[in-house]
C-alpha cells in the first residue's frame, strides 16, 4: 500500500523520478516543468539518487546529452515544456529513430507566439509524428503513475521507444493533489532493473549508431519503425494492467466513462476530462445519456479501439487543445474522425477548439457542448464541423 | 501661507525625470533589482542620442521578458536566446534603425551563447546589454553558466561543484577574441561611480552602432537579492567582493583604439 501525500504534479514526478533513480538526467529548466528538475536536483545533491545529473545549456543539448546516455546504457528521464519541448525538436526523431528509451515528462503549454506560459497541447501535439509515445495525465496521481509505467513500456525488448509523460501545464504541475505515492521498493521492483540492449563499446559486436542511410535502405528503416508501434500498443495495455495488478490502478488506452449506452460522447485529453466527468454524472442524474471517451494513449493512436468504444454513441464532440492551422482543424479532430470512419462508424463529429495559451475551460461550455450535441444527433450533421469554445468574437 | 506659483515652477529647471524613453508603466522587478537602473541608464542614452524614434529593441526571455513594456520604443519579443538573430534581421533591413538586444545571463550565455558570437562573428551592427547576475531569476534561481562556484541555487542547492556543474562562462573574454567585436566592456552596477562608468559604456555601445563599427556589448553585472538569498546591501556587497573578482571589469575591445582592457 502507497502513503498518501499532498503533492503538485512536478513533485510528484520528481518523486517518481527519485524512486526509479535513473542514471542520466540531462535538463534545462523550464516553465511550468522547472519544479520537477529543481526538485530532482535536490534529491541529487543529497545523494537520495545515483543520477548524473547534467546542467546542460538548452534543451537542444539536453535531448541529445538524453539520446546518447540512453544508447550508450542507461536509463535516462528528463522534463520540459512548451518552447523547450519544440527546441529538442530536431532530437525528437532522432530518439525514436535509433530506439532509444528516454521518458520525458511534459508540462504542456503553449508554443509563441505571442508567449505565453500556460496550458495547451500545442507543444506535445506538434512533436506526434516523431515517434515517441504519448500518454496523456488526467491528473497529479496519473502523472505520477504514468512516468512509472512510461519507463516500463519504454523499455520492452518489443517496444524500444522513448516516451512523452504529457500533465497539463499549471493544472497539473502546480496543482495539490492527495496522492498515492507507492513504496521505493515497489516502485523499484516495478520498473525493474535496466538491460540495455546492445549498449556501446561491445567489443565484440562494433556498431555505429545513426550513419548514412539514403534511398537504399531508410525506407525499410522506416518500416521497420513503423512495426513498432503496434507492439507497444500491446505494451501500454499489459503494462497498465499490471499496474493495476501490483497497485490497484489500472490503466489501459482509453478511458472510458458512462459510455456504454452514451448517445452525446465528448473526446478528450488530459486535465479536461476530469471536468467533463462531473458535467457526465450532473447530466446522468437527469437521464440524459452522456459520456466521455478519455484518451490515455495519443501515440499508439487507438484508432479500432475508439471505433469499438462509440458503438452507441449518436454525436461526439471532440475537446481539442491544439489548433491544426490551416487544416481547419484542432489535432485530435482529424485522428478521431479517422478511425471512426476506418472502423465503419457513421457518427457526426463535431471538433471544439478550447483552452489555447491557458484559457480556462468552465463548467458551463461543457454543458454547452453536450448541449449542442443534442440536435447535431437528432438531424445527424453537424451545422459547424470546428467550432472554437469560450472565444471572443 | 506661500501657495506654490505655478508659473514659477514652469520656470525651475527640472534636474531629474524619466526619460522619454522609458514608458511610464511601473517595474515589477523585485525590490532593489538592478534592471530597473540598466533599464533607465539605457533610456538616457537613447534620449541622449537622440535615436528614440528609431529604435527597436529585441527583449529576450528571463525576467527582463517585461522589457517592451518599459522602453518607449518599438520592441520585438524573441525565443528563448534568439534575440542576437533577431537584431540582425532587422538591422539587415532596416539598416537606418538603431537596434539593441536587452538579455540576461540565462538567455545569451546559456540557450543563445551561439547566435551571439556568430552575430558578433558577422560584425553585425547592433548592440547587446547583457545583463550578468549569475542566476536564472525568472524560473526562481536555477544555475546559470555564470553561476560563482560554490554559489548555492535551486539546482544546485549544496553549491555550484565545478566538477559537476562545470566552469562559469565568462563572455567579454570569450567575445574578445572575435574579429567583428567593434566595442566590448563589462561593468557593475553597483557604487555609484561604477554606475556612471556603466552609463558611459552603454554610450559607447550605442556610439559604435550609430558609426556603423561593428557589434558591441556591454556585460552589467548586476544583483539578484532574490535568488542570491542576499539583503539589497549583502547583494551589493557580494556583487563587488565575489563577482567582481571573478568578472574583472575593463573596456575589452574599442574600435577608436582606446580600450584599456581588464581594470
């Protein structure tokens, strides 16, 4: 059994950090992530952790200081945000690419311009091609829990990939929470200890890491990554529930709430879905027939599992906290749309563009997006396919 | 009673007012913070100049992010480190326009150290006030490259080990060695005299963009009371007895020939 303990979501992380004790953390501060590096310092100093601990100059270097502990044998977490998270941009790919099995929490917030130091998922949502997986935190206990299982899942000899830790930026970070924080030993147990595969200076087997690879072999490189991603799909499932095994919670891709008969569905990520729950149980008490499809997993994306999820469902809002410029969307919209048309699923999907740079979402445009579901599943189309929630105009 | 005559005060000579190039938005610097007297001091200069009109600063990210709001000029809000980039592009096309950067420790000698050497690397002709008081204040007191050693921050909480935390960086003499550096000085501005000789320098700095020199850049060691966990009169003290020393002041690079290096 965990003790609990008040905790903000970056001391919290902090605190998994220290349990896990990687043995590389390169980082860089910054807003709203600076706790939990400033937090993981102190354990360092205090000799609370084995970690080499790199003060490096920007978050460029810090990925790739990252990159090449993880490939050189180590277990390796950082944290970052925002403006720090688009500077290792470059490194992102580089990371998934060469396998490396870096966790990175992320304390989302918004990319400039004009800057801004608050919440949205502008940041993580730009970097979903790179190839990192990506779970998304409801809250402080999730993050928590969540860069424990990231490091599981990341280093599966079937899975081999680094992983994003998403929280939401202030709403998350800085937020008490009563957490569960779970034994040392438990957690120590849990993550296991590191085995690297092929780590460098194998004498015997002499490897370059990262060469040239031009037309003649990086597509089938590329493919070979590509196979991936369903084995670490498998992963986050076995690994949460597991979790929920040894810790009694457990986790899977989706979160699904009241969705089992829900004819008005709203998709959503991170902090917001806590939200929507109490709007769900409100509007369940009056009969209304409402839920709420979480997405835990961004990346594997869990396109047939969310088909299979909406089987009753009559319209669905989508709650997207990134805008897709220029694609006349927000970034989960298109993912959602996708899959429920590639699972043969004929549901109008309405995309509510909310919460940019830190605009907070209230109660009230909750209920209004339940509110005009209700006729978009009675005519069956949408009126407004994107609409932007909370926005003057 | 004597009742103040208003045509009698039109007639004093005001000795002492904000300059027209600062705005009349209020600080919200930490109490005994030095930004507000390098803030003011580069206001003077551009009063001085005459140059208010077309200027254009760069502010960076750190605490001075606020900068625009106080200078009454056009300002341009830049990435994290970027602001010596930033500068360039709008020197390259509007080569009239008299163009400084205004950044701190953190963001020019940590995430943007390369843009300022290369920027000064390329002679560009612009000017930067690099304001040194050897800590990240706006993410609350993380280390800095500039850092003293032993210094204790948030992340550094038992001091700053060199063996760990490695060597402070020390930028005049870095940039000193670069060909393009029209003029380079370091200054503290901390007893009133070194205040004037800051203000003089700043001058200078801004001089050598109206003669088309090159790059120029003057380091104001400055105070955190803050984050050095110091009183505004410890923090000045430390100022002069530990950065000081690390940080010798000095003109290093003149381009009328007349540097008289470290002092």
């Amino acid at each position: 059994m965990g003790k609990l303990r008040p905790m903000e979501g970056n001391e919290a992380i902090a605190e998994a950090m220290r349990q896990i004790n990687p043995d590389v953390v390169a980082a860089y501060p910054i807003t709203p992530s600076t706790e939990a590096v400033q937090i993981f310092a102190r354990f360092v100093a205090d000799g609370q952790v084995d970690t080499n601990y790199v003060a490096v100059e920007s978050e460029h270097s810090a990925m790739s200081a990252c990159i090449a502990a993880s490939l050189a044998g180590g277990r390796v977490m950082n944290v970052t945000a925002s403006q720090g998270l688009a500077l290792m941009w470059e490194m992102l790919y580089i990371a998934a690419s060469l396998r490396s099995t870096v966790v990175l929490s992320v304390a989302n917030r918004a990319l400039s311009g004009n800057i801004n130091i608050h919440c949205d998922h502008s940041d993580a949502m730009g970097a979903r091609d790179a190839g990192w997986l990506q779970l998304y935190g409801e809250n402080v206990q999730e993050a928590y829990d969540n860069a424990i299982q990231a490091v599981v899942i990341a280093e599966r000899e079937d899975v081999r990939l680094p992983v994003m830790n998403c929280y939401d930026g202030f709403l998350v970070s800085h937020s008490y929470e009563l957490l569960e924080v779970e034994e040392d030993e438990a957690v120590r147990e849990f993550v296991g200890p590191y085995k690297p595969v092929r780590p460098l200076l194998d004498v015997q087997n002499p490897y370059t890491i990262g060469p040239l690879d031009l037309y003649d072999f990086y597509h089938e490189h590329k493919r070979s990554q590509w196979e991936a991603y369903r084995p670490a799909k498998q992963a986050v499932i076995e690994v949460g529930k597991a979790f929920g095994e040894r810790f009694g919670r457990s986790y899977g891709l989706l979160e699904p709430y009241f969705l089992d008969d829900a004819e008005l569905v709203i998709v959503a990520l991170g902090s917001t879905a806590g939200i929507v729950k109490d709007i769900v149980e409100q509007r369940r008490e009056g009969g209304e027939r409402v839920g709420l499809l979480k997405i835990r997993s961004f990346r594997p994306f869990p396109a047939e599992e969310i088909a299979d999820a909406l089987g009753s469902a009559r319209a669905l809002a989508v709650m997207d906290r990134a805008a897709g410029f220029g694609s006349g969307f927000g970034t989960l919209y298109p993912e959602v749309a996708a899959a429920l048309y590639a699972g043969g699923k004929q549901v109008p999907v309405v995309d509510y563009i909310y919460g940019l740079g830190g605009r907070m979402v209230l109660p009230e445009e909750i209920h209004q997006v339940y509110n005009e579901l209700a006729p978009v599943a009675a005519s069956g189309h949408p009126e407004q396919l994107t609409r932007w929630l909370g926005v003057r105009e | 009673m004597s009742a103040v005559n208003e045509a009698d005060l039109r007639e004093l000579e005001p000795l002492y007012t904000r300059p027209e190039s600062l705005t009349e938005t209020p600080m919200r610097y930490c109490p005994a913070c030095t930004h507000g007297t390098a803030h003011r001091l580069v206001a003077e200069v551009l009063d001085e100049l005459g140059v208010r009109e077309r200027t254009v600063a760069v502010a960076s990210v750190g605490c001075s992010v606020y900068a625009y709001e106080y200078f009454n000029c056009d300002c341009v809000q830049a990435a994290h480190g970027r602001a010596p980039a930033v500068a360039t592009g709008i020197k390259r096309v509007r080569p009239d326009s008299v163009v400084f950067t205004y950044q701190g420790d953190g963001d020019l000698a940590s995430i943007g150290l390369a843009e300022v050497i290369h920027a000064a690397a390329r002679a560009e002709n612009i000017t930067v006030i690099f304001i040194n008081n050897a800590v990240f204040g706006m993410t609350q007191g993380q280390m800095a490259p500039t850092s003293l050693p032993g210094q204790v921050t948030t992340t550094t909480p038992r001091g700053r080990s060199v063996e760990q935390g490695g060597h402070p960086l020390r930028v005049c003499e870095l940039l000193r060695e670069v060909e393009g550096v029209a003029y380079l000085a370091r200054r503290a501005l901390g007893a009133p005299r070194q205040v004037r000789a800051a203000r003089k320098a700043i001058h200078k700095a801004f001089e050598a963009q109206l003669e088309g020199a090159g790059f120029a850049l003057v380091e104001l060691l400055s105070i955190c009371p803050t984050f050095w966990h110091k009183s505004p009169l410890e923090a000045l003290k430390h100022l002069e007895q530990a950065m000081v020393p690390y940080y010798p002041l000095g003109e290093y690079v003149d381009w009328r020939g007349s540097a008289g290096g470290e002092e």
